[in-house]
C-alpha cells in the first residue's frame, strides 16, 4: 500500500489483520494522535461484533439484483426471518476500492432497515482471554522458541517493524525493562515480552474498553492511579488487566508486583 494512501481507509483492514507491518505502524500512529479515529474505529469494531453475533439467514435468490435496480425484492417461501446478515467474510474475498462504492453504499442501507439496536455508542467490549494468554506466556517463559514463529494465530514480528510501531511497543519500558520479542495476532492484538535480568513480563494489547462482567471468577478489581485494572493469580504468575484510553492491556508476569507495575504503569497509553 503506498504512503499517500489516507490511513482512514485502512481501519478495517486493521481490524481484520491484513495490513503490512508499514501500514499497520501508520495506522496505529494515527490512532495515538488522533482520538476521533480511535473513536471511529472502536465504532466500526463495535458494528462488526455486532452483525457477527446475528443469526445467519438465506435471503432471496434476487435480493441484491432487486435492491440495486431499484425495485423491492421478491420474498422468499417461505418467509425468512427480517434480519438479514451479509458474511462479513466475503467482503475480504471481495474488496474494491471505488468501482463497487455505490453498492456497498446500496447494500449498507438495506442492512441498517433491519439492524437491532446495540445499545448506543459505547465502546465495544473487549473480554481478555485470560487463561489462553496466562498460558502462551509461560511457554515462553519455559521456552522462548515454543512460540516463536507463527503459533496461535500470532505471528513474530521483525524488530524493524516493531521499532515502527512507535509507542504501541517500545523498546524499552521504564528504563530497564528490554523489549525481547513481539508478535502480531491476526485479530490485530500484540503481544510483546520484556526482560530485565531473570524476569520477564508479557504485555498484550487489545483495542476497547473491558467488559469486567465476563473476566474469570476469583480476580479482583484493583486501584491503579487513574486506570481501572484487575488481578488474579495463574499457575503462569500474576494477570493483571488494565484499561486505558479505549486500550485494554493484559500482563502477565512471575515477577514480584513491585517489578511487574514497572512495566504496567510504565507501558505508554495508546
């Protein structure tokens, strides 16, 4: 993708983990500095949740011949459910910039007639997996080249590319914390790891507000400054998830608290 491309056109293409490290580091660069975009994409989030958890129905053979000729479309017997759901799968095997624009812009309206309300424009939930990231984490820690590579649906990034993500992984954390590895999930999520000495912490990075309601029962909700965050003990070592600035971080450490909250407080806000 070149560089006069306008970084706003590449949000969805964030969302689904299609974009190259340069304009993935473009795109997160523009979220930091902008909050508007990183309204705008916590809204496209929140909609795209939103049509995956509707049930799948057929529509009519001519629905979309019908709906872009301007004419209603023929119901189809028997009648289907009204909500109508588009797989959002195919918009990837499909992708056009501007030939199909009015289309789309055709298809979108016809979509929203039947959209249920979702509950206003608060940010969309993110719900850590807790147990699955407590987990990759001490693999790692037991052997760093279990995960490296592609596993898990992540895959490793080049420090080059990791250096161009700018704050969303520093290379340093709190003066001594070193950035060791970091990698990519095809959600968009990251996953980096600091060492100092013996030690070290994974950070992982996920775009929207938690949802607390659904975080594993036996954690607790705890005061950090300003951030709302919450802790609990794994096998892998302490969790600690922490919302901030519609980012929600998850680490993991077997550190002692005192050198985990180095690198949780000192992790930069994005």
């Amino acid at each position: 993708m070149s560089d006069d491309v306008d970084p706003r056109e590449l949000l969805s293409a964030h969302l689904d983990g299609e974009l190259s490290p340069f304009d993935e580091a473009r795109v997160l660069a523009l979220i930091q500095a902008d909050p508007e975009v990183g309204a705008e994409l916590r809204s496209l989030a929140e909609v795209r949740a939103g049509l995956r958890s509707l049930p799948e129905v057929d529509v009519p053979a001519d629905f979309f011949a019908s709906l872009l000729a301007g004419g209603p479309a023929r119901a189809a017997d028997p009648a289907p459910s009204p909500t109508v759901v588009v797989s959002l799968d195919a918009r990837r095997r499909h992708r056009t910039r501007w030939a199909a624009a009015g289309a789309v812009v055709a298809v979108a309206a016809a979509l929203l007639l039947f959209l249920p309300s979702f509950g206003g424009t608060d940010d969309p939930a993110v719900v850590p997996p807790v147990a699955e990231f407590a987990a990759r984490h001490g693999s790692a820690v037991a052997d760093l080249a279990s995960i490296a590579g592609s596993t898990g649906g992540f895959e490793q990034l080049a420090d080059d590319d990791l250096d161009g993500l700018g704050a969303v992984a520093p290379a340093e954390v709190a003066g001594q914390w070193q950035r060791a590895i970091g990698f990519r999930h095809e959600s968009g999520a990251m996953h980096l790891m600091y060492a100092h000495d013996d030690e070290m912490v994974s950070v992982f990075e996920q775009v929207g507000d938690v949802d607390w309601s659904q975080l594993p029962a036996g954690g607790q909700r705890v005061t950090l400054g300003d951030a709302e965050a919450w802790s609990m003990v794994t096998e892998a070592g302490e969790v600690m998830v922490v919302d901030r600035n519609g980012t929600t971080f998850t680490f993991v450490s077997a550190a002692p608290r005192d050198d985990m909250l180095q690198v949780v407080q000192g992790m930069p806000a994005v």
